[in-house]
C-alpha cells in the first residue's frame, strides 16, 4: 500500500465535508466584508459577493471532480507521463514463454552431428517461439543407452543405432506403440553402411565380404551379443553370404569361417577400433562408414572398402512419450525431431559422415563423391524385421551361439 493513502474517511464523505468547510469560511469572509464596507458601498459589496459565489462554485465543482476519479493504488500499474504522451506498462506482444530444457540420449557415433545440429535448431525456436531451449546430452554405446533409459534415465529424446533398441523401451512402458509411424522413413532419421577397413596399401587384398573367410585373415570386430554396430556387422555378412551361397546352412558355415578368424570379440565398437588402430591388432576392421569419414576429415589415412552388397545401417529416433508428458516438454521435443529431417540438419549429418536421409540433399555433389552408390543394398526389413532377427540370429542358442560353439571359444 502506498504511503500516502490512508482511509480515515470514505472518499465521498471526505469530500463532503471539504466543501462544508469552504462554504463556511466563505460565508465568514463575506460577512466579515460587509461589516466593513457598510451600506456605503453597496455597489462595490455586490461585485465582490458575486466574485466570492463564482470562486465557491469552481471549488465546488473541482472537488466534484476529484471525488468522480479513480483512487491511486501503488500496487497497480499506473500510467507513465512521458514528454506530453502516456504510456500503459503492459507486457510485449509475443511474450517470452518460461526456459525449457531437453534430454537428449544417443549412441556415440552422432556427438558430432548432433553438436552441430542443436544450436540451429535453439535459434530457430527461439526466433519463431520466442522461447530459449537448452540440450541435455547423452552419448555411448546404443545398448548401455537403452538400458540407462530403461533404467531411469528420463530422457525426452533417444536417437539409437538399431530400431530393436527403441522397442525395447517401448516395450518397457516408456514410448508409445507405433512410434515409427510418427515420422518420416518409419522413423530413421539417418544411415550409414558398413566398411572394410585394412591396413595401409591393403596387403591381403582384401576387397569384399568373401575374403574375411580365407585363412591367414585376422578380422577385428566387436560382439553382437552386447553390441549393436556388430549386430549390423553380422547381419552384413550374413546377408552377403546368403547372397551368394543361397541357403541359411551355406551362410552358416561362410561365418563360421569368418567369426573364427577374429582373435578376440571386443564388447564395444570403440574398443574394436582402438584394438585396429592404436593397438595394430588385425589386417582387417568392420566399421561404420561414417566413422572413417570423420576419422578421414581430422586428418586421418585410412584405406577402406566398400563391398558391393552391403547392408543399410538404420537409425531411429523417437520421443520418449512418458517423458516428455512429466516434464511439460512434448511441443518442443517433437518440433525437434521434426527439424532433424530438414535439409538443414540433414546437411549436418552428411557432413560427418552419415548417408543422409532427405533426397535432395544426396544429390548435392559434395555428398554424391563422397558417398558412392551401393550396388545392392539390403535393409533389416528384408530379413524380416528385428524381432524376427534378434529371435534368429542373437537370441540365446541362436545362430550366432550356434557358430561361437563350432569355434570351440
């Protein structure tokens, strides 16, 4: 309350009394003139009173006035007199909505991309929103991500490596059913295939899939039972092998082949790359071409093969329903999502290394050097979706059992 405003008296009756006291004085005063001036001058008398009544009347109808205005409220917003205009004080159109913030989780390989990608998207929405949006960010191996989800990290965002892993959550009660219908390319928001990597000059010619089978070979890769880039690497093999012997039992035993020419099955993909690379294990790495194109960017050599028949790497990206719902941030998670399949960031993908997704931007001739078309190209639905894989090829006493115990390991 202000420090002047004190009510002792209704308004009205404040006023009133006000006037009563005027018009008492005045009468006073007039009486005190005549007494004064007499009859003698009565003309002068009569033009004083009526000077007197007119001066009575304009106080009168001044405080009338006052008594119609509004009371002052120092807890309100009162007008500012500026410079002979008024101004109201009252909020800007498109008011600033309150901070938000994102938890994004990923699998390793897209730090780079993705750190490229958010401060587009934060101008963006801050610009369109007015609203600022800060990222929470999480990378690692695509199986520890889901299960640090699972486990309770409550994440508004997952970008993983395989689809199988997104329905895992799923299936733990955090994503919704039917999440891959929510975008564009049943929700895979970028690709990649995997490569060969050798030695510097290729000493074992080693140029497609076939010759991983040879004695004498030594091929680093990591295990597809904790990891998901070997299950891509598995899944490209067995493919090629199944296209060129024509039956399960003939690419059965084209892996056995294979797999016992690996001295070691790394937990991780990181750990496969460094056993190749700074431990100079193997003459031969499976890897992502995305991560030999980026190692190629930083400067460097590496000697890598594409095989004609390969595989397409698929990576969903899905917001975490359940999520989002508790912590109030579902518009902007999807308009998020939405955005990584704009030219805009699908541009920032295909430049560390990621087959993009949107067509307009493979066609730029910058990404059309970079990344050669395959000749024939498989996808996860042509083996039948990932349940039906997982239950094939990676579930216990599956196939892939079925070679580590020919293997004798």
């Amino acid at each position: 309350m202000s420090k002047w405003r004190y009510d002792r008296k209704p308004k009205g009756l404040l006023v009133e009394s006000v006037m009563h006291f005027v018009l008492n004085v005045g009468q006073r005063f007039l009486y005190q003139v005549g007494q004064l001036f007499g009859a003698t001058n009565q003309l002068g008398l009569r033009a004083l009173r009526s000077y007197m009544a007119l001066f009575l009347v304009g106080v009168s109808l001044t405080l009338a006035i006052a008594a119609c205005a509004p009371t002052p409220d120092a807890t309100k917003n009162t007008p500012a007199t500026t410079g002979g205009t008024t101004s109201t004080q009252t909020a800007p159109k498109g008011e600033a909505k309150k901070d938000v913030e994102l938890t994004l989780v990923s699998f390793a390989v897209t730090k780079q991309a993705h750190e490229a990608i958010i401060p587009k998207f934060v101008e963006k929405w801050q610009k369109e929103q007015n609203q600022k949006v800060t990222f929470k960010q999480s990378y690692g191996g695509s199986g520890s991500q889901t299960r640090a989800v699972i486990d309770g990290l409550e994440a508004d965002i997952v970008h993983l490596a395989l689809a199988a892993d997104t329905s895992k959550i799923e299936k733990a009660g955090l994503i919704d059913k039917g999440w891959e219908q929510e975008y564009p390319n049943d929700g895979i928001v970028s690709k990649s295939i995997p490569v060969l990597v050798t030695r510097d000059g290729n000493p074992k010619n080693i140029k497609d899939w076939s010759d991983l089978e040879k004695s004498g070979i030594s091929l680093i890769t990591a295990d597809p039972k904790t990891s998901g880039v070997a299950r891509w690497n598995f899944l490209a093999l067995w493919n090629a092998a199944v296209k060129k012997g024509g039956s399960d039992d003939k690419a059965l035993e084209a892996l056995t082949k294979v797999y016992t020419n690996v001295p070691i099955l790394t937990k991780d993909a990181r750990e496969a790359t460094d056993a190749f690379f700074k431990q100079g294990q193997g003459d031969a790495l499976i890897n992502y071409e995305n991560e030999i194109v980026l190692a190629s960017q930083k400067g460097q050599k590496v000697n890598y093969v594409i095989p004609d028949v390969n595989f397409s790497i698929d990576n969903p990206i899905a917001v975490v329903d359940k999520n989002v719902a508790k912590h109030g941030t579902k518009e902007v998670a999807e308009a998020f999502v939405k955005f990584l399949y704009s030219t805009e960031a699908q541009t920032e993908f295909a430049k560390v290394g990621f087959r993009p997704v949107d067509e307009t931007v493979a066609k730029e001739k910058q990404f059309v050097d970079l990344y050669p078309k395959v000749k024939e190209l498989s996808t996860v639905k042509d083996l039948g979706g990932w349940d039906t894989i997982n239950k094939k090829f990676f579930a216990d006493g599956a196939v892939f059992d079925q070679i580590q115990a020919k293997i004798k390991r």
